[in-house]
C-alpha cells in the first residue's frame, strides 16, 4: 500500500510538471486569453493598445441601461462582505474576455482606486482593509472587459468607509 501510494504522488509531481511545461511551452494563459500572442487581440492590437481598451469605457445607449448600487457590512469573522445590486445586467463569467454582448458581463472591484479584482456575480468577501477613509468602488464592465458607461459616465457605484 505504501508503495502504490508514493507512486501515486510522484505521478501527479512529474505529472503535473509536465503538464505545465508543455502549457508554457504552448503560451497557454489562464484568465481566458493569452495576453501577449498579438492575434488574440482586436485587429491584432498589441499588449499596449490592448490595456488601453481595457480603460477606454464603453459607451452605450439604450432604453433600460445596466445600473449597480453595493452595500458593504463587516463580515461576523473577519473583513467585509460587498453585496451588488444590479438591473439590465447579468454576470456572464464564462464569457469573460469574449466579445460585447449588450446587459451582460462582469464587474471590477477598487479600493481606494487600486483594482482588487473582477467580480463574476452578486457577493464579494474583502479580506482585509486599511484604516481610516476606505473608497469601495464596483463597475459594470463588458465581456471584452471595457467598463460600461451612459452618456460618457461610468456605470459605477462607490461607498466610503471609515474604519478604526
């Protein structure tokens, strides 16, 4: 048994090396798109032009256009837990980094302006925050990532905090 067991475990160790080896050998990327193969991008845009589309807001016009509001409570264990609230929007995790499909997609979290991650539906737990006045801010983006907006404002909601 002890034998079949250590054979089992240096199985998945050269298993698995391999397995990444060839990933990386390939420019495999794992959040859904490989960030610097040129043709993964519009129009073959390079990694550069790419971030830029990830910032330049998505203009939309529509009759019933997405909104998001969040509530932010302490977690009873530790840290806070973000609750969004959205209406015309739906996440659309797996199509994350796909093309723009109007009412769906995915949000940003920010605190304090620096981007803390992508959300991919209502609830959020925030581990830990700094003291003092923390900016909590969540925007709806589109699959391609390009945060959503009406009329040249950003469909966002913040909440501040003050924290001791």
């Amino acid at each position: 048994m002890k034998r079949s067991l250590s054979l089992f475990v240096i199985g998945l160790i050269f298993g698995g090396g391999i397995g990444f080896t060839i990933a990386a050998g390939s420019g495999a990327a794992f959040e859904g798109h490989d960030h610097a193969d040129p043709s993964h991008h519009v129009a073959g845009m390079d990694h550069g032009a790419h971030g830029v589309m990830h910032d330049t807001p998505r203009d939309i016009s529509a009759d019933n256009p997405p909104e998001v509001s969040i509530a932010v409570a302490p977690d009873p264990m530790a840290g806070h837990n973000l609750h969004v609230i959205t209406r015309n929007f739906a996440f659309a995790p797996q199509n994350a980094g796909g093309a723009h499909v109007p009412g769906e997609g995915h949000a940003h979290l920010y605190v304090n302006g620096e981007k803390l991650g992508r959300l991919y539906g209502e609830w959020y737990h925030i581990d830990a925050l700094p003291k003092g006045k923390v900016e909590i801010k969540v925007t709806l983006n589109a699959n391609d990532h390009s945060p959503l907006a009406v009329a040249g404002t950003l469909i966002s909601a913040s909440e501040i905090l003050t924290l001791e």
